[in-house]
C-alpha cells in the first residue's frame, strides 16, 4: 500500500513538472518573427514616385475581362472580381481626341496624387524597319503624347509632371534561350542592311533615347531613366559586355549617362539573375507586383507586409552589397489573378483585395526599404486587367473607392 501511494505521488509530482515545462516551452505568437507591427514611417522629405501605365484595350475591349470586372461579387458561383467601374469608362489610348482626353484626364489625377512621372507600357522593337523607325508605332504613340509632340488633334499638358520609357526585353529577346544566346542569334536583313541581334538591341535602345531630349522626360541627378521589363530574358553570354554597349551607344547618341532600372519578377531572389542583369551593372533593380504572391502560396498572404519586407531587405542587402546596385521598392494596392483568367473553379492563385489599411502599410514597407536614390515605384496606375490600379473608380457602383488610393498615394509619400 506505501509503496502504491508513493508511486501516485512521484506520478503526481512529475506530470505537474511536466505540464509547467510544458506551458513554458509551447510557443506563442508573440515569439513568432513575423508577428511585428509596420511602422508607420514619417515623410520629412518628398519621396519621388512613379506610377505603371498600362494599355487598356484587354481590359476594356475584350469581352472575356470586362464582364469579369464590373459583374458582382458572388464568391458562391466563383465570382470573385473587383466589382467596380472606372471612372473614365471603357477608355482606350490611341490617337484620336479621346484617346488624348483619357490620357489627359490620367495625367490630372496623376498631379492630384503628386506622382513624380507616370511609366509608358513596355515598348516593343520593330524589327522590320531601321532606325528611327524601329519602334512599335502604338507603342510610342504614347511616348510621343507624354512628350507633348505636336499632334494636330490636341496635345496632353503635362506641366511638372514627367514620363519614363519602359522597355520590353521581353518581346525583343524572343527566341533566346540558354542554348541561342543574343551573340549567336541569327542575323536579319532589312531594307538590304544585315544586322545583328545585337546591332538590333542597341540600335531599339538609342531610338528610345530619342526622347530623352522632351523637357517632360524624368530624370535622377540629372541621367534620364529607362525602365526594362522582362530584362531576365536576355540570354547573352557576357552581359556586362552588352550593358556598357547600350550606355556607350547612348551616350555616343545623346550624350547622356542613362540610369537603367531592371524590373524584375516579384518574390524570386536577386541572385537568381546574376548572369542577366546583376552582372551587367544596371543601376538599380525594382520588383513587379508584390501583391501577386504566386500559385498556391496562401501562406504568404497571412503576413504579407511582413512578408514583402522581408524580402526586400534581403534582396537589397544583397544587390549592395555585393555589386553595389540600388534597390527601388515598389508598391501595389492589390492583385486578382481571376479578372484575368476567369477560372471559376481553381483557387490556386489567391487574391489580394484592394484595403486602405494594407495598402498604407504597403506604402510604409516602400519607405522602410528606400536606396541610396530615393524612389518608389507604383505598380499600377491603371492596370485593371489584374485589379492593381489606383486610377479612380465610381463611387457609386458596386466597390468604387473614388480617388482614394490617389490620396494615399500622396499622403504616404510626400510632405504634409
């Protein structure tokens, strides 16, 4: 009988030990490194910002988006879109009288945010004529307004507000690959002129530099920007070589230093590019849409402010320290993956709905990660295609928010 008594107490004594060991190990949220709070951090200083344009005609004209954009939420039936309206309509940009009154009214709201310059869509090569003639004529049909060109029609008044030109490297670097780099890529005659692919890329570089003379083009210290969209596409062997060809054949053309930025996809690291764009010296890297968090990364959207910081002081720690490049963070106020896809039934792809809340502490996690340039880039203006734009929506209908995340804008970024 002692000893059953003893055995109960000795059982008894341990399993208290064991369950106060036990609420003192399990750990808690607030141990979580995630599980901080985004500061918000004062502007004392206005912080230079520009904001992504995008062509409208998918979004606006394509019968399969519009639908997807304006119809109701109704999660039940798979209907997850924004539900809302522009302000403008179903606008497109082109060169009649309204196609420069939208781009009229876009560069009013723009100053209404206090934006620094609006970005053009990336624009494509033409690779079937010789320069000047080598751009996509639609593509710099909205160059050519930004700039203020005279246009019979009527022109876009800019007043302090800039431009920059995006370029698409993409569209440029097609066929390349890791087996047909841009040195080995088959040469092309036009108008009985052999050229490389390489005499091609600098010669589509120094007819956008054409426009760095437009009083309205942005600069930084005094070097215009160009923006380079996809850059992780071009395959070259030696991509320093192929980056101080393009300043040289600016600066031989222009007499500027350009100062190039390479956007470059959302969430992957840095590193994976260095044999692309790292290598090559640009002078600074900015991500595309943050909100875009990927296939079946739910997790990502829990913590997602906390998550973007993250990455981006890894990234531009990185890029610093090791090739001494600038970080340029962006910023979206949201992503629907389904206004573009319709797909009804796979989930796969988590939204990121439009919130003021977030969307300030987004613009806090911009400032918190600011190089050596200051600068914010604003993905996007206007691209309702994936529910990512700032651009005014009605706020009469449905989830219309008025000019509200214009006032973010210039609430978060410039001095009171």
């Amino acid at each position: 009988m002692k000893t059953n008594i003893k055995y109960t107490l000795f059982t008894a004594a341990c399993l208290v030990i064991f369950i106060s060991c036990k609420k003192e190990d399990v750990p808690t949220i607030d141990e979580h490194p995630l599980n901080y709070t985004i500061q918000n951090i004062p502007v004392t200083s206005d912080i230079p910002v520009g904001a992504y344009l995008y062509n409208t005609a998918s979004a606006f004209v394509d019968q399969n988006h519009w639908p997807r954009i304006i119809e109701p939420h109704d999660p039940e039936n798979g209907k997850i879109g924004p539900y809302v309206k522009p302000v403008l309509g179903q606008y497109k940009f082109e060169d009649t009288k309204e196609g420069i009154e939208s781009m009229s009214k876009i560069v009013e709201w723009a100053k209404q945010a206090k934006i620094d310059f609006l970005i053009t869509p990336p624009i494509k090569e033409n690779p079937n004529v010789l320069y000047p003639g080598n751009l996509n004529k639609n593509d710099s049909l909205l160059a050519n307004q930004l700039g203020e060109h005279i246009n019979p029609l009527g022109s876009v008044n800019m007043g302090t507000l800039k431009y920059v030109i995006a370029v698409d490297i993409g569209n440029f670097s097609s066929g390349l690959n890791n087996n047909l780099l841009l040195e080995n890529a088959p040469k092309i005659t036009v108008s009985g002129v052999e050229l490389t692919r390489e005499q091609r890329l600098y010669n589509f570089l120094k007819r956008i530099s054409d426009y760095f003379k437009d009083e309205t083009y942005y600069r930084t210290n005094g070097r215009p920007i160009i923006i380079l969209s996809n850059p992780q596409q071009l395959y070259t062997s030696e991509s320093k070589k192929v980056y101080d060809n393009i300043r040289s054949a600016i600066k031989e053309h222009t007499g500027d230093d350009v100062y190039i930025i390479a956007k470059q996809p959302q969430w992957s690291p840095s590193a994976r590019y260095t044999y692309f764009f790292l290598n090559g010296m640009v002078d600074a890297v900015s991500m595309d849409n943050m909100c875009n968090v990927g296939g079946g990364m739910w997790e990502r959207t829990y913590m997602l402010s906390q998550l973007i910081n993250e990455n981006f002081k890894f990234n531009k720690d990185y890029m610093q320290q090791n090739f001494g490049i600038d970080f340029i963070p962006s910023a979206s106020p949201s992503f629907n993956p389904y206004t573009n896809s319709g797909s009804t039934v796979n989930y796969n792809n988590p939204v990121i709905y439009k919130d003021e809340a977030t969307f300030r502490e987004r613009c806090n996690v911009a400032k918190m990660n600011l190089g050596e340039t200051p600068m914010v880039l604003i993905e996007s203006f206007n691209d309702w295609v994936k529910d990512s734009q700032i651009e005014p929506a009605q706020e009469d209908y449905g989830n219309g928010y008025g000019t509200k995340y214009l006032d973010i804008v210039r609430d978060e970024f410039k001095v009171k």
